[in-house]
C-alpha cells in the first residue's frame, strides 16, 4: 500500500510538472508572439512617418528639376513615386490590421475592413476563377452566418406587423401625397436598400443601352477616328511615366501590369463587402447604429444618381474618344432594324464605349464604395491609403486614354458630393431601424431558424449562379440575366417582403454586376 501511495504520488506529480511545463511554454510562445507584434509594429511606424514621405517628394524633387543622367533620374523618380503611391498606402493599411489601439468600439470593425482590402490585393495575383470562388465563398458564409442571427423581423408576417404598428397618418384618407409617397412610406428601411439595388440595375441597363445609340449616332467616330479634345492632364501623366520607367516603348506595358498586380477596383468591393459584413454581425460600435441596411440603401443611391448624372451627360455632349478606331474594336455597323438596335443595346459594355466619357462610370463605382466603407472604418490612415492607390488608378486610367483626366475627376468629385447629399436616407433609416428594434424587444424573443440542409442548398445555389456567371457564362447573356433576376428579386420583394434569403440574394447580385461591368 505505501508503495501504491508512492507511485500515485510520484504520478501527481509528474502530471503537474507537465502541466507547469506547457503553460510556460504556452507564455512562452506568447511572449514571443506579443515581442513580434510590437517589433512589427515599429517598423510599420517608422517606415510610415512623415520623414519617410518627406524623403520620397525629396527624390521626386531632385529627379524632376536638377540636371543628372537619365538612368539616376528613372531610379529616382522610382524609388519617390513607388513608396508615396503603393508602399506606404499598403503598409499603411498593414498598420491599421496590426493595431491593437484602435479601441474595442469600432476598432475589431476596421481592421478587419483593411485586412479585407489588403488580401484582396494578394488575391489578386491568383487566377481570376480561384477570386471568385473565394468572393462567392465569403458571401455563402455571410449569409449562413446572419442566417442564424435573430431578426427583427426576418419572417413576412413580422414586417405585416410593423406595417400595423406605423403610424396611420400617412394612409388615412386626409393625407394628400400622392400614391408613391405613401408607398414609399410603408417601406422599412431594408426594403428601401432593395429598391435602391433595383434602381442601380435600372440605372446600369439604361447606361448600356445609351452607350450603344451614342456611339452608332456619332458619324465621325463611325467614319474612322475624329481628332481628340487636348488633354493636358494626360499629358502632364506621360511625362511622368516616360521618366519613371526610362523608355517609351516600355511604359504602356509596365502601368498596365502594375494596374493588374494591384486591381484596386476588386480591393474596393471586398472591403465594401466586409463593411456590410462587420455592420450586419454588429462589431461596430453600438453608439452610432448604423446598420447594413442604412449603408447599403445610401450607397446604392449615391450610385443609381452618379450613373444617372453620367448618362445625361454623355447623352448631351459627345466628346470624340481617344482610342483610334473605337467603334470599330467595339460595336457593329449601324443596323436598320430598331430590333437590331435593342439587341446591340443589351449586350454589356463591360469593356466601356466609345463616347461615354462624361463622366467616368469606373469613377462613379470605385468612389461610390470607398465613400461607403471608409465612413465605416473611421480610420484616417485608411482612408489617406485607400484614396492614394484610387487615385494611382485614376492616373493610370487616363495616362491609357480610356477616358479624359476631367472625366476621372469629375466622376470621383460628382459621386462624392452625392454620397454627402444622400446622408440624410441612412440617418432616417436608423432612426426607423431603432423604433422597430425597440418594439421588437416589447415583443417575443424569436429564436434562430434551423440551419438544415435545405437551407445549406438554398443559400448555396444564388452564390454558384454568381460563380459560374463570374467565370462561365459568356458576357452577351448576363445583361438579360440581370434583368430577370431582377424582375424576380421585385417580385419577391412585393410578395413575401425583405427577408434574409432576399439579402443573400442581392448580395449575390451585387457581386456578380460589379464583378461584370468592373
């Protein structure tokens, strides 16, 4: 028995030795991991300081207006603009991911916004298939996850409910507005972001019809190549260029592979999508209340109105392109048919027109959502970043003469002024959203539905159909897929209200438009 006591004794006590052990080497390993973080995070501040940037416009300076050999001024001229316009924005952003004095409220939201944004540029290297197996991936998960969130009201007979408890002033037979008003005054504010997503597609149809008439209305466009509106900005961008990359011959080709490597516009929609994301889990702060519904009605207006200002536009005044022989790389003779003239309109442009110029579409979109997801981050280095690598392409875009400097500019200016107007429908909509969510609460506690099967295949079929859109099916045909998923999506939306299957499904739109027309 004392030997048995012995040996028990003996076994404690090794146990406890090598529990001691692995919690000393689990401190260990954080130490470790904590001393590499705060080491990293040196770095990323003193490779981002103001010294940094004041010796980066030095070599700019210096490359520019004294006289040394070429090759020394290239290497300058390099060494300046790389770090200014795509180092320090991506170490930047890196910074913003591994700060951890960002604040619990608010702070987990933007670091994972900017992580967002950072790894889809790494993505971007990978095969355009595997980027978009990861984008529809992310949003199958998404809608799974806030799936098993408990709504507010998530079934239609909760939204007929708040449509019972909304003040009756505006249906009573004493209210004179108009039919549409009060329509839209039974609206809650996540079937106000539908309709915003059904005006983008619209507005988006609309612009690709006007596109097509445009260009085949333009008889010296249609003759050969008319001669372009001088373009100083564009001008000033070829200079520049020539002494960065040392030849001529070789520019055209080195911006367009730095424009691939970095695809800033796909960087955008990721981190517009984990914007939605991070609001819709609620891991912002509370404070402000904004919500997914709130950002994504607001952005889609701010949208539908940019594209809406940019058809008058080019509709108005035809601005002769730059690219020789547009309309022939483009379009097909002018047909006689008026038949023929609706089926060359519904083809998407997806590689852009001829004529459209003012103002840019690629503009509208990419402003549109960095004015969404940078107001939600809240993090001025971020968005110092995300600005400088939007206006890098904006550069890069006119420096090719897709489109005019003015009309890059006024794209970006146009759509920001409007994000700026249309502040008041996401301030209304939270607003709306409070009082419902309140008498929610009063009401009973809804348990989340069963993630089953069935619910797996449903919420999985919308993300393969943006897949296979994404990488199979050929781009003459989306444009009429769009208008039937829309038709369906309105339909749905009058029948049944706005549901959570009814998000994933514009979600899934959302990406599979941008991911086409990008």
């Amino acid at each position: 028995d004392n030997n048995n006591d012995n040996n028990s004794s003996m076994n404690i006590g090794e146990y406890e030795k090598d529990g001691n052990d692995k919690r000393a080497r689990g401190q260990l390993k954080w130490k470790l991991a904590h001393h590499n973080t705060t080491a990293v995070q040196y770095i990323l501040r003193i490779t981002t300081s103001t010294a940094f940037s004041i010796i980066a416009i030095v070599l700019i300076l210096a490359s520019s207006f004294f006289a040394i050999n070429e090759k020394l001024q290239s290497t300058l001229m390099k060494i300046g603009m790389g770090y200014i316009c795509i180092a320090k924005p991506l170490l930047s952003t890196l910074a913003v991911c591994c700060n951890n004095n960002l604040g619990e409220k608010g702070g987990t939201m933007t670091r994972i916004i900017a992580f967002s944004f950072l790894m889809s540029i790494v993505c971007n290297q990978l095969p355009k298939w595997m980027s978009a197996l990861v984008a529809c991936s992310a949003i199958f998960a998404f809608g799974l996850a806030s799936h098993q969130l408990v709504p507010s009201h998530s079934e239609s007979t909760a939204v007929h409910s708040q449509v019972e408890h909304r003040p009756m002033a505006s249906s009573t037979k004493n209210d004179h507005s108009n039919l549409l008003q009060r329509t839209w005054s039974r609206l809650d504010l996540k079937e106000r972001a539908a309709v915003g997503s059904l005006a983008v597609v619209f507005a988006l149809l609309t612009e690709n019809f006007l596109i097509w008439v445009v260009s085949a209305t333009y008889q010296p466009g249609i003759d050969g190549t008319p001669e372009p509106l001088q373009d100083n900005g564009r001008i000033v961008l070829e200079k520049f260029a020539t002494k960065i990359f040392d030849s001529s011959w070789k520019t055209a080709r080195m911006v367009q592979t730095l424009r691939n490597s970095l695809n800033v516009q796909y960087a955008l929609v990721s981190s517009f999508g984990a914007a939605l994301v991070c609001l819709e889990l609620k891991l912002g702060d509370p404070s402000k209340r904004r919500t997914l519904a709130g950002l994504a009605f607001r952005a889609t207006s701010t949208l539908a109105a940019a594209r809406i200002v940019r058809t008058i536009s080019f509709v108005l005044t035809v601005v002769p392109s730059q690219v020789p022989n547009c309309y022939a790389r483009h379009f097909p003779p002018p047909p006689e048919e008026w038949r023929e003239w609706l089926m060359v309109g519904l083809l998407p442009s997806s590689r852009g027109g001829c004529n459209d110029l003012i103002l840019s579409g690629h503009a509208t979109i990419t402003s549109s959502l960095a004015c969404a997801f940078t107001s939600v981050a809240a993090n001025t280095s971020f968005s110092i970043a995300v600005w400088t690598l939007i206006a890098l392409d904006y550069s890069i875009e006119a420096y090719q003469g897709l489109h005019y400097s003015v009309d890059m500019w006024l794209g970006c200016i146009v759509t920001c002024l409007l994000w700026q107007l249309t502040k008041p429908l996401e301030i209304g909509g939270q607003r709306d959203q409070k009082s419902q969510n309140g008498k929610a609460k009063k009401g009973s506690t809804v348990r989340p539905p069963p993630l089953n099967a069935t619910t797996i295949v449903t919420y999985a079929v919308p993300a393969l159909v943006a897949f296979f859109g994404l990488t199979v099916v050929p781009e003459a045909f989306l444009n009429f897929f769009f208008m039937g998923y829309s038709l369906w999506v309105g339909v749905y939306l009058m029948k049944c209200g706005f549901t959570n299957l009814l998000q994933h499904v514009l979600m899934c739109e959302l990406c599979l438009g941008l991911g086409t027309y990008l």
